[in-house]
C-alpha cells in the first residue's frame, strides 16, 4: 500500500503575475504525509486491461487522502478509468509511459451533465497533477451533451486553491482539456494538449501562471471570463479556432508563438456549422 520516500511534497511554487503580485501554488510546511506514496497497482488497478480500474485507483487517491495526502503514482501502462475525485493534499502522478484512458462511454464520468470530468476536484487545497504520462480521453461523446455530442472534460477543478499542473499531455478530450472555475493560486507548466476542444478553459479564476505549454487544440486554446492577474509566457499556439478567448483584468502575454493552419480538426455539429465554422485562426508572434 503506502511506501515512504524522502520528498516533499507541498513545495512553494512562485509566479510573478503581471502586476508583479506574487502567486504561491503550494502552502508551505511539511506534514507526515510528506513522504507517502500510494501505487495504483498495490490497490488493484491492473494496467492494460479492458475492465475498468476506477474503482482500484480512486482507492488509492482515497487512502492518501485520509492520512492526509499523498503521492498518487500511475506507473507504466494504460489503465482504463471513468471519473476520478482528488482530495486535499494530493499529488497525482504519471509515470513515463503511463496512459490514464478514459472511457468511451459517457455513463462512466456521472450523469452527463456539463461539469462532468474524468478528473475533478471541487473544495480541495494544494492539488498537483504531474508526470511525462498521457491522460487520453476517448474523444468520448455524449449525445446529450453540448452542441448534441461534448462529452467529459479531461480535468475539472471547482474552488480549488494551491494547484499545479506539470508535464502531463492530455490527447483527444472529450470536452475541455482543462477546466478551471472559481480557483486561485495555480502553475500550469509543460502541458502539452493535443485535440478535444479549448486546451485551458478558465472562468472567475484568479493568480495564474501559465508557462511553457504546447496547446494545439480543437477549439479555442486559452479561453474563459472574469478571470484576475494572469501571466502566460513561453507557449505554443495553434488552434481550430482562437488562440486566446480569454476574458481577464491584467493579463500579461510574452513569448508566445502563434501559427496555423490548425494541426486539430475542429468538431462541431451540423446545426453548428454556421455559428462557428467562419473564425479565423490568427497567426504570428507575442512578445
């Protein structure tokens, strides 16, 4: 089950916002749960298999949360999952060649409302999401779903404060790669997005430091409203549709590359079609 390793895990991450406002996606000081780590597989989850493993691995997400957090480890293979709940203190990690497949069918992310994810979080503090794996979501399509067939989000994170999200290359979301709602205090670095709809999708967010991603996504890349103190520096651009829909008051772009033709295809419904299918794809270079 648990295994002790010498690391930390609530570290202090600092942005510098365009305000110069300092973002701190970690609180600071060490707890026992520091050390614990949780492997999927000592709880079940067997990789490469048909079957579901949601069960086995929200096991393991649990037990580190009542010690009170904890390094949540997906070692290499493909595990096939529905949705997943992160609690407090929590440190999801991909192992290089770790899949985290989400399901193709819809029923298994809840009821098919909008905020379903295959990984949520809602109320939680000092979450990470991080590692060289893949999480894969399916392209799954729900034909109650938004525009008659968006499925689950790949993650969802609702009042959630002290987030990082590092390294991890989410492919072929069902909806939003990303989506943040009502959150403060995050890092997102490293991401790669490939497909699915908007790449980082944000919405009365505040203290976000987005840097270094590569989002080539379906739809919009960064998008969102009411957001607060935003700084994306050193990404790549290319989107079906804008590379930035993003609705912020202090918003600071430096270093990023813009280009097209997208490398996506964009989906949308027939009934659609004339709504979105005419937005330009704008190309260039921010400094």
């Amino acid at each position: 089950m648990k295994t002790n390793h010498r690391r930390g895990f609530l570290r202090s991450i600092t942005g510098v916002i365009g305000s110069g406002l300092a973002c701190s996606a970690w609180s600071t000081g060490a707890t026992e749960s520091d050390e614990a780590e949780y492997l999927v597989t000592d709880y079940g989850a067997r990789p490469d298999r048909d079957q579901l493993q949601t069960g086995a691995i929200q096991a393991a997400i649990d037990a580190a949360g009542r010690r009170g957090g904890g390094t949540v480890r997906i070692p290499r293979g493909r595990f096939l999952t529905g949705a997943l709940k992160l609690r407090d203190n929590i440190r999801l990690v991909l192992d290089d060649d770790a899949v985290l497949q989400g399901s193709s069918n819809w029923r298994d992310y809840g009821q098919g409302r909008w905020l379903d994810g295959l990984i949520t979080a809602q109320d939680v503090r000092n979450v990470q999401i991080a590692g060289r794996g893949r999480i894969d979501g399916a392209d799954c399509h729900n034909p109650k779903g938004e525009e008659g067939f968006r499925g689950p989000h790949t993650m969802v994170l609702t009042n959630c404060r002290g987030i990082a999200i590092e390294g991890i290359s989410p492919a072929r979301s069902g909806n939003y790669a990303i989506l943040c709602r009502e959150c403060a205090e995050a890092e997102i670095r490293g991401v790669s997005v490939r497909g699915g709809h908007d790449s980082l999708h944000a919405q009365a967010c505040t203290k976000f430091t987005v840097r270094d991603c590569d989002f080539r996504s379906g739809d919009d890349c960064l998008a969102g409203c009411d957001n607060l103190d935003f700084e994306v520096t050193g990404c790549k651009i290319n989107s079906s549709c804008n590379g930035f829909r993003l609705g912020c008051v202090n918003l600071l772009v430096k270093d990023c590359t813009f280009w097209g033709p997208t490398e996506s295809m964009v989906t949308i419904s027939s009934g659609a079609c004339g709504r979105r299918a005419s937005r330009p794809c704008v190309c260039g270079s921010s400094t």
